[in-house]
C-alpha cells in the first residue's frame, strides 16, 4: 500500500490514481474528472453534427454473427455487449464497448 499525499487515503501499489480524491500519482496532482463514471458519451454525428442519441446496450449472444450484423460480430468477438448511439437525423448507427 502507498498513501495518496492528497488525502491519505491508501491506495493499492499498481493504481495510479487514487480512489478517494482522484490524486494522480504520475501528474502530482488531483485529476479533474467529471462525468467518467456515468458511463455517458457525448457524440456528434460526424455528417450531421447533430448530437448521438444513446439507445440502450446491445448484447451479443451465440447466434448473433448472422446477418446484418455478421460482420460486426466477428469485429469484436471478444466484447459481450455495447452501447448503442443513433443519429437522429440520418439514422447513422454507433457501437461503443462500455467503460470500465
Ligand atoms: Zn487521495
Ligand atoms: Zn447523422
């Protein structure tokens, strides 16, 4: 265990950040993350500009590599689900692998 500077918290040796305050142990100071853990993206859609709306996660399961969605399947076989984004004006679909 190493102790975060910042608030004393102890923090496992192989984190480089601490879980209490968000100290970053590489940049000395503590790291300004807002909105990192609702898991939320804002996109744009790169024709329309218009922001991505998300639409649920999509799940893969055994049978999924059929079809339309064959090729995505094989993209990422070793992913088990995704987020969905839509544009609303061209209907331009976006898979995201959810953050960790
Ligand atoms: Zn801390
Ligand atoms: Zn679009």
């Amino acid at each position: 265990m190493k102790k975060c500077p910042n608030c004393g918290a102890e923090v496992e040796p192989g984190f480089q950040l601490c879980w209490n305050c968000n100290y970053s142990f590489t940049e000395n100071k503590v790291l300004d993350i807002k909105d990192s853990l609702d898991g939320d993206r804002e996109l744009d859609c790169l024709r329309c500009n218009v922001p991505m709306i998300f639409s649920g996660n999509y799940k893969f399961h055994e049978g999924a590599r059929s079809g339309v969605l064959g090729a995505i399947g094989e993209m990422f076989v070793n992913r088990e689900s995704f987020d969905l984004y839509t544009c609303p004006k061209c209907g331009k679909v976006e898979f995201f692998a959810p953050l960790q």
